[in-house]
C-alpha cells in the first residue's frame, strides 16, 4: 500500500494484491466531503460503470464501503489506471489533448440515466470581498453579473471537476480521467472555465486562454460570449473565499506557487474574462474604435477622413508589439509571475527598446490600450507624464493590473504631472487599498520634498491605527511613508521609530546581506547614520 499524490478531498492509497493485480482505493477523510460521501461515492461508481462503454479512459468500479466499516472511512475501490500526474507543463500539446479528451466528456450520451442537474460553487454566500482582492472593482463586477439570470444553455454531460490535477498522463496521452463524483448535467462551457481557471492559477492567464481556444476550436456550434462569460465568472467566484485551498498539492508536487500568486492569478483570470468576453458585435470593430478614438485619452486619428494614417499608426503599433513578442523570455516571465507582473521581458532591453523609440504619446496611448503587461511598460517609459488630464490618470491607475505597471505609472507618470497633488488627496482615503497605496506613495513624495502643509503628526496617527492590518501593497505604502517621516523629520523620528517597533511590520522581511531592511526602526536609524556620516 502507498499515499498517491494528489486527492485535495480524499486520501488515495494505490494498493497491490498478492497477485500483483493494482488498484486504487479512496478514502473520504476530509470534511465536508466525508459527511457526504455515501452520494459522492455511490454517483462516482455509477458513472464509472456508465463509461465503461465510452474511449474515454475511466477507472472501473469494483466495491464501494458507504459506511466505512471496513475500511475505516467512507471508500471506493476501483480499478488502477496507468500514468502519472503532469501539472508542470502548458505546452500546447497538452492543452490540445486536454481539449481533445473533453469534447469527447461532453459528446457522451448517458440516456435514460443523465446525473442529476449541475450545481453553482459561487452561492450567495461566497460573493464577498475577499481581504486579499487587489481590484475590488472587478469583485464587485462578477458579484453583479451573478445576481442576473441565468442563461440559457443546451445540457450535455459534465465532468465537473475537469482540470490538470485529474488527469493521468502516458507517452504524451490522457491516460486516465480520475474523480467523477461531481459528475452533472449543465452547460459545456462551465467545464471549459473550470478547466481554464485551473490552467490560470497553475501557469498563468494566457495558458487558461489557450485551453479554451483550443476547446472552442473543436467543438460544434456557436458561442454566445455573454453566456460564456456568466460561466466563467461562476468558476472563478467558486475558489472564494480563498483560492490558496488548491495551491499545497501543486507545491506537494514540487511547484513554486505560493499562495498571494495563486491569488493575483485568480484575479488576472477574472479581468481577462470580464474584458475578452464581450457581447457579440463588440468585436474587432469596437476594439478598433477604442483604439483611435478612445474618450479621455488624447485624440486619435480618425479612421475615415484620416484612414492611411490610422493604417499606419495601427502597423507601428503592431510591429512594436512584434518586437516584445520577439523579446519574451520564459525564464524572465517565471520570476516575474512571482511577484504578480504577467510578462517575460527583460527590463533593461525594454529600456533599451523605449530610448529608440524615444518620447511617442500617441503611440504609448495605443499600447496601453492593449492592456498588455509589456506594452504598458514601454507606453509609460515613452509617454509624455504632462500631457494626460486628472480623470484620464484616475482611470489608467485603475486599470493598472499589475505591481509593476502600477509602480512605474505612479513614478514615472503621476509624480510628473500637474494633477499630482490633487490624485493624491483622492486617491488617499480611495475604498480600493491598490488605489489607496498610490495615495499614499504621492504622499511619501511629500514628505521628503515639500511638506509644508502636511499634517505630519496625523499622518502618524493614521498609520499608526491602520498599517499593521492593511492588505500587503497598501501596508507597504505606509510603512515608506512612516520611514521617510522618521529620516526626513528628526521631531517625528521619535515616534515614527516607536511606531515601527510596536507594530513590528516587516520585521522578519528578508534582506539579502549589504541590505537595508525596510522594518522602520532598522531604516530609519541606517539612513540617519548615513546622513551624519557616522
């Protein structure tokens, strides 16, 4: 008898008879699953022996224990599958033969004896703002649409549970679809996003796109892009309150995923669903609108009186996204992807490619509309930070995805602008903590190269009430700005270190040697010594 990885809500155990005969038993030992383990497992059998006159590769059901009185625990025995657990690759070869193999889930024609009808994992209940949410905006989006109807759909036959972690793979094959005891009747495309979502917090958006493409690509009929997306919201909103509850098998398996990049994955998921599944008729052409006449963002070329020229700018804007396509590096995205930022360009030849370019503000708007990671870096690095008005900074701070695009449009763009101070007193108080630490890095501005008018000592009491509980990005924010009142003001140093050392924020932040650590009392003391030169 041997543990088989995997089995978030079950201990699987792989098991060899006397006469070398294998099989796999699962045990129902995890609530709330084991107070509902005799219909899980009764429903998982029963497809099993449904399947067995399908080519999709299912185990075969040989004895259920629904009592647990033999085997210690609720537990079915089935047949053993061969193969092995692949979650570390995306390639498009696994994305197609993942699609492939689901199709032909949703072909399957159970007759008489359809499972019971599916069930929704985003109810009510969980539609509340999880602490971690870094776009709140986008929360509460999925939470409204939810609330409407649900759409229409054709049944067909549902896996349920359909993603990487359950299935078996074998010289580049699915060799076993494993764990059918969500089995239901329902709408194709609530497979096809669960699938995606999986492939999203596992490797990225961009993999969970290409899945579903791939699935698309396949299967019959038309796709309502509204309905899809009510699909994909109800998968994405089912991992709340807290996606971290999938991530300890993948890292069991040996991947580096922790749980604030499961979190920023989720998130990336929900905006690229709310922003690619777009009604029908809101295609190209109204991308292509936005894209020259954008209201807000500085006058576009107009597309008929002016089009060779619209021509023109839209091929350099292609040929520039070109070249960061050319530019992408696997290993550069992987250890971005770890602090939130989806992209694999290096940042020096991003620099590089920006000081060719030189100062372009129509074409840095039209990247930045691509809502592409890498070209909204370079748009902010060849922008004009004087030309953009207050309102269009306030919308470009809150579609700033990501905690490098957000960094440089606060630095590179905001702290340049004439509208700064006035985005600050707004941005400050703002419900959105992502938009709030933007307030507070304007403020820190302030603290260090014009205070006057600044009320240093409320400053302190704010921070002082709020920073130990504020979410990471906003509490980081603060706790610069508590730094800087200490180096910058010796008649709040006092305090500011008193502060610091109470709350302990960011005392165990690790600091690589020759490094000073951004726990306050440790900084603000350095950088005074430095300054005295002592």
């Amino acid at each position: 008898m041997r543990r088989l990885t995997g089995g978030w809500t079950s201990t699987m155990l792989g098991l060899t008879g006397h006469d070398g005969e294998q099989a796999v038993l699962r045990l129902m030992t995890k609530e709330p699953w084991r107070r509902h383990a005799a219909g899980l497992l009764s429903r998982e059998a029963a497809v099993q022996q449904q399947l067995q006159r399908s080519s999709i590769p299912v185990p075969r059901s040989v004895a259920l224990d629904l009592s647990g009185d033999t085997a210690g625990a609720p537990a079915h025995l089935m047949s053993w599958l061969p193969g092995r657990l692949c979650l570390t690759s995306a390639a498009d070869s696994i994305l197609e033969e993942m699609a492939q193999v689901l199709v032909g889930i949703h072909q399957f024609a159970p007759g008489h004896d359809r499972p019971r009808q599916y069930q929704s994992w985003a109810a009510p209940g969980k539609r509340v703002m999880p602490p971690w949410a870094q776009r709140r905006q986008l929360w509460n989006q999925a939470f409204e649409l939810l609330e409407q109807p649900v759409p229409t759909y054709a049944g067909t036959f549902l896996h349920r549970d359909f993603h990487l972690g359950n299935l078996l793979w074998s010289q580049g094959r699915i060799s076993g679809v494993v764990d059918w005891v969500e089995t239901s009747w329902g709408p194709a495309a609530l497979d096809v996003a669960h699938a995606a979502t999986y492939l999203a917090m596992l490797h990225g958006v961009e993999a969970g796109a290409r899945f579903t493409n791939a699935y698309r690509r396949r299967a019959d009929g038309d796709h309502d892009e509204d309905e899809f997306r009510y699909w994909n919201v109800m998968d994405i909103v089912g991992y709340l309150p807290d996606p971290a509850k999938v991530v300890q098998p993948w890292r069991d398996s040996g991947l580096e995923i922790t749980d604030d990049l499961a979190r920023s994955r989720l998130e990336q998921r929900l905006e690229h669903v709310l922003r690619t599944h777009r009604r029908p008729g809101r295609g190209l052409d109204h991308v292509l609108a936005v894209h020259l006449v954008h209201p807000g963002f500085p006058r576009r070329l107009n597309p008929v009186r002016d089009g060779q020229e619209a021509e023109v700018s839209e091929t350099t804007v292609a040929e520039v996204v070109a070249e960061l396509a050319a530019l992408e590096d696997p290993k550069a995205r992987e250890v971005n992807e770890r602090h939130g930022d989806d992209h694999g360009v290096n940042l020096s030849k991003l620099r590089a490619l920006a000081n060719r370019l030189k100062t372009q503000q129509e074409l840095a708007c039209q990247l930045w509309e691509t809502d592409d990671t890498a070209a909204r870096l370079l748009a902010i690095l060849i922008c004009r930070p004087k030309a953009f008005e207050r309102d269009e900074l306030d919308v470009m701070l809150r579609e700033a995805r990501t905690p490098k695009v957000h960094d440089w449009l606060v630095n590179y763009v905001v702290k340049k602008n004439p509208h700064s101070e006035e985005l600050r007193l707004a941005w400050y108080a703002d419900p959105d903590s992502v938009v709030a630490s933007a307030g507070w890095a304007l403020t820190t501005e302030r603290v260090r190269k014009k205070p006057e008018g600044l009320d240093l000592a409320g400053l302190l009491d704010v921070i002082e009430a709020e920073m130990r509980d504020a979410p990471d990005r906003l509490q980081w924010a603060m706790n610069e700005c508590l730094g800087h009142i200490g180096i910058e003001h010796a008649e709040h140093r006092a305090r500011a270190i008193e502060i610091g050392e109470r709350l302990e924020v960011l005392k165990d932040y690790p600091t690589s040697p020759g490094c000073t650590s951004p726990f306050a009392p440790t900084w603000i003391t350095e950088m005074v010594r430095r300054q005295h030169g002592t």
